[in-house]
C-alpha cells in the first residue's frame, strides 16, 4: 500500500498573562549585636553588619554589608536559623571575608529552595580582633490574588518562594471551611483556585493565609475593597507624576531626599484626600527629615498663588530600613496669595492640636495608623511599592525603585477653607516653617495649573502589549505621553496651564483601530481618524479624565494542505479537514485548478490558535510538519 505524505499540519501554543496583585509575605525584624550584650540598637561606633532588605525569596540574592571592623581583619559569616539549626548542605558553612582600610565589607549569600528548618534566620559575622555583629532576616514567599473573576467564583491564588514540590494550604480568613490545598512545583510555585463568597468581599477585607508544610513559611495577603496591592489603594485617587519633558519624567533630576514622584487626590462626602510621595526611602537618618507640602489655591485666580498649604513630615527609623511621620507632622498654613511655588508670609492654621484632630495623617492603606511610634498602633511603615518611574520602561528608573516613601492625608472638608483646590507639590527644607523657601522640586511648574490624564480602554488578544501615543495641544503642547500596560493603562496626571486643549492619539501601533475617545464636556469621538478630542476646558485645580478606546484588528488566518498519492493512492485535499481550537471540523477548498491542493483562507480576532487535523481518511497515511 502506498503512503500519502500531509503538508500543512501545524500547532500553535497559546500563551496567556493575567494580572495580578503581589504582595511580600512575613519578614522579620532586623537588630545588631553590640560586644558583650543582647540584640540592641547600635551606636553608630559599634560593628554592624545589614542584609539590604528583611526578606528573600529562595534562591534569591541576599546582600551583605559590615562596617565598624578593625581594618582589614579577617571577619567570619555565617547564616544559621534564629535557632541556632544549621542542615548540612543548605548553605550555612561559615565562609571569611577580608574588611577594607575602613573596617567596611560586602558579601552575598542566598537560601536554599530545600531548607526547612524554618524562615526566620540569623547572620552573624565575628572578626578576628574580637569584634562581632548579627542580624537577623527572613526567608519570605509572595502571594498574589487575580480577582477578576469576582465574588461566588473561583480566583486565582498564586504564591512563589516555597520548596519544591511541598504541600501549601490556603485559606480565607482563617476558615477551615474555605481551605484549599497546593502543590508546588518544582521551582516553588504554587497556583489554585479560591472561592471569594460574597460575604468576604462585601464585609470590606479579608485575608488570605498559605501555610507550609516543609518551609515552614507562613504568608498573608490582606485585601481591602480596594484591592491586596500598594497600587490598588492609589486607584481611587487622581494621580498626578512628576512634570516631564518629551514625555519623560524627571528622574533623579534632584537628590534623593528631596526628589518627589507623584501626588494625587480623593474628595469624598467628609474628606479631601490627598497623597504625597518621596522618590526616596532610605535619605532621612540622623537629624535629616523629608518635608513636602500640599499647595492650594482657594479663590481661583489665573495666576494660582497659594494662599493655603498642607505639610508633611517623614524620617527613617534609626537603622535606615523603614519611614516614619514625625510626631510634630501635619502642619497647616495660611498664605499671602502672592506666591506661586510657595506659602508666602506662612500663619500657623488653628493650633497643632486641631490641626492633628481634623487632618488623619499616616499610611497609605491605613489611614489612621500615624505611623510615627507614639503607640503600638501608630507604628506603620511608610514605605510603598508605587514608585511611577521604574526601570524598565523608563532608564535608570527612580531612586530605590519600585518603592517610594508616601504618607496620606484625610483632610476634613469642614476644616479646609472654601473652595480649597489642590494646585501642586513641592519639597521644601523644612515643612514645619510653612513652606516659605524655594522650592527643592515641585510636581508641576508654578502658576495656575490644572491636571488632565489619558486612560487607555484595549480590548483583544494581546492586550497587554502594545503602547499608545497621545499628545495635548492648547496653551501648551505635551507630546509622547504614552500609556501601555507598565504604566497601568494611563497617561498619569499632566500638569496643564489654563485654557482649552486639544488631545489626539498618533502612531496607533500596527494590528489595531481606534474605536473611539471622550472627555467630559467635550465632543466625543465615534472613532473617526484623526483620533482627536477637542474643546476640553481645563481651570485652576481641575482634574479631568479622557477615555480613548482601542481594539486588536482581526487578522487572517491561511491554512494549505497538498497531498502526494504514491503507491496507487487517489485523494484529493477536499478529502481531507481541519480543525481551529475547538470549532467545528472544516473542509479544505481545493486551491485553483489542482485537486491535490487545498487552501483555507480564515478571518480571525488577534490571538494564537491551535490547528490540528480531526482524523485522516483511510488509508493510514504519514503526515510532516513543514
């Protein structure tokens, strides 16, 4: 019997990326051990020796450093658990180091993805002059909550940092009854599916917990209405980022104390909220204070002088690892009105007191949590994973990328002046005076300013790659403001003086259409090339939001097949079908005037799809790929 030879069978994978919220799982504090005593806060003189964060992943790169080493001793590290338990062959033999001419040293060490003796660990290094030093870290996982799905379904938990191929239980809000089970895979990975019923999502938060077995790791995810990420909680806020040039922000345009990233706000019923955020985390030691304050301009005139201002303060606890508010912060001030970058002639706004009584300061998720130290409660950190200029896309990325230091505020409408409109940001040498300097850096250029922001709406395959153009044309023009999936789908907020402007989407990538834009009072666009919005109207302090749409192009999808009947065979390509994913079976037309070919020609969405041959006709034939 002859063999028929099938060309034009082939597969395609399918790849699929989701979103989804990660956050850093428990971590352990970090303390020095000064000669002869207990773990304790060192004095500057003392050795110290630091990992450069509180928590790893396995396998992840753990960075050391010591100083206050007698110059060039020999120094002995080593990593054990909090214990004192060493396993053989996971890392803790100890290992030497030679200090430099200033008693300085760096070394690096990682966990080993099959320890269990648990996650808290211990570093400690001992010179030979006698001097020594330990720290303590964490071994740490991350876990991560796709809510897309909502609540009385199935969402997607996923976690990474466990041992390989260990056992992981899952729970909502501690419950036996809402427990599931995971097995890791061989890098550590987990993933399954939780129900959120609806009870946990209305009640407002909920936690999810992963126990496990062999690592001993213990995670927590805490999620709130809006959402389980330092990012999530900026969602309801109008962001505006650093003032750029050509669509560039100003990166590392300033020292990193004194370098801001983004500012934003949030009016409710009772509060107007407001954010402020430091491109730095580790500047303010010592005596050394972070100061910003909010600048507002209350009767609207064009050229926006300040005539109130809102200021706040933040340090680094002793050892440098995390952000405080100082005790003294919020301050409030009146202003002169003659100013545009700054509170001219600053009057203390009512007494600290009822400063502090009607402005909450503190935390990003929580806003009650002062996070200055004056009690167990107000012991929150500052420190945020919301830094805008991270590297990639944008190169060198910020300082201490992707972390920022941001303290929000809960202002009292009822304590605010009337028609207080929030105007800018700017970073000053000391908050405390009232902003009466020249400004180090301000989010937008002085004068009257408001804030506009693109939102980008993409439907179709792919959605997560391309990025999109847009420019604003009025007073001023803004050109190459992009949106893509890294900047979350958003322009940010761009600082734009008086006037009525103009905003286009150009150089739409290949594959797509533009389906439409709208701003508020503002004719829309039905998605008519150019993709153009005019008349938008932008005042002193105004926030306004446009929406442009786009959706992948269909493509076209050619399928071919060309049978070769060898040993007295006698099939023609209409004989033979095919199948896309899981449609119906089809038959191959026959391509021209040659009935052993056959061709397909398919008009489909953007995607990638499998094409497989059902069954062949008989009799058994051998097929190739080409």
């Amino acid at each position: 019997m002859k063999s028929t030879k099938l060309i034009g069978t082939f597969i395609l994978l399918l790849g699929l990326m989701v979103g989804v919220a990660p956050a850093l799982g428990r971590i352990a504090k970090r303390a020095v051990l000064q000669r002869g005593g207990g773990l304790s806060e060192s004095p500057q003189t003392a050795p110290v020796i630091r990992t450069d964060k509180e928590g790893y992943l396995a396998g992840e790169v753990t960075a050391i450093s010591g100083e206050g080493f007698s110059p060039f001793e020999r120094v002995m590290l080593r990593v054990s658990h909090i214990d004192g338990t060493v396993e053989a062959g996971m890392g803790h033999d100890a290992w030497f180091v030679d200090a430099d001419a200033n008693g300085a040293f760096r070394a690096s060490w990682s966990v080993n993805i099959h320890d269990t003796a648990g996650a808290n660990l211990k570093l400690e290094a001992a010179g030979s002059s006698g001097l020594s030093a330990q720290a303590a870290f964490a071994r740490t996982g991350r876990l991560a909550l796709d809510r897309s799905s909502g609540a009385g379904s199935k969402s997607r938990v996923t976690g990474e940092g466990f041992n390989s191929n260990e056992l992981v239980t899952i729970k909502l809000d501690g419950s036996e009854h809402q427990s599931i089970s995971a097995l890791s895979d061989a890098n550590g990975n987990i993933s399954a599916d939780l129900s959120l019923t609806s009870g946990n999502v209305e009640a407002g938060a909920f936690s999810i917990q992963a126990t496990s077995s062999d690592s001993a790791m213990v995670l927590s995810l805490n999620c709130s209405p809006s959402g389980c990420t330092d990012a999530d909680f900026l969602a309801d806020f109008f962001v505006v980022r650093h003032q750029s040039i050509g669509g560039q922000p100003l990166i590392r345009d300033v020292p990193a104390d004194k370098e801001l990233t983004q500012m934003g706000r949030n009016v409710d019923a009772t509060d107007y909220n407001i954010f402020m955020s430091w491109d730095g985390t580790d500047q303010w030691t010592g005596k050394n204070t972070g100061d910003a304050c909010a600048l507002f301009d209350t009767n609207g005139d064009a050229n926006g002088n300040i005539d109130f201002a809102v200021c706040g303060q933040i340090i680094n606890s002793k050892d440098g690892t995390k952000i405080f508010q100082t005790t003294a912060s919020p301050f409030a001030f009146t202003c002169d009105n003659t100013l545009g970058n700054r509170c001219g002639t600053p009057v203390p706004y009512s007494t600290a007191a009822l400063v502090h009584a009607n402005i909450r300061s503190g935390t990003l998720r929580n806003v009650d949590n002062r996070a200055d130290g004056s009690t167990p409660a107000n012991t929150g950190n500052l420190i945020t994973k919301t830094d805008p200029w991270t590297n990639p896309p944008y190169i060198p990325g910020g300082w201490n990328a992707p972390y920022d230091a941001t303290l929000r505020m809960a202002i009292k409408r009822t304590f605010l002046p009337a028609n207080a409109r929030l105007v800018n940001l700017c970073s000053y040498p000391s908050a405390g005076s009232g902003a009466n300097n020249n400004p180090f850096v301000c989010i937008g250029p002085t004068g009257g300013n408001g804030f506009m922001e693109i939102k980008k709406v993409v439907t179709g395959q792919y959605s997560d790659t391309p990025t999109f153009t847009f420019k604003m044309e009025g007073p001023t023009t803004k050109d190459n403001l992009l949106a893509s999936s890294l900047s979350g789908w958003t322009t940010g907020g761009i600082v734009l003086p008086v006037g009525t402007y103009s905003a286009t989407e150009y150089n739409i990538p290949t594959g797509w259409g533009f389906t439409g834009a709208s701003c508020p009072l503002a004719t829309s666009n039905g998605g008519t090339l150019p993709a153009t919005v005019s008349g938008i109207v932008v005042d002193i302090g105004s926030s306004t939001t446009c929406t442009f749409s786009n959706t992948a192009n269909p493509g076209t999808l050619i399928v071919k097949i060309v049978v070769v009947n060898n040993y007295g065979g006698s099939r023609h390509a209409a004989d033979f079908t095919f199948q896309v994913g899981a449609d119906a079976a089809v038959a191959f037309l026959q391509d021209g005037a040659d009935v052993l070919a056959g061709k397909n020609t398919l008009t489909k969405g953007a995607g990638t799809y499998n094409i497989t041959e059902p069954s062949a006709p008989s009799p058994t034939m051998t097929r190739q790929a080409p």
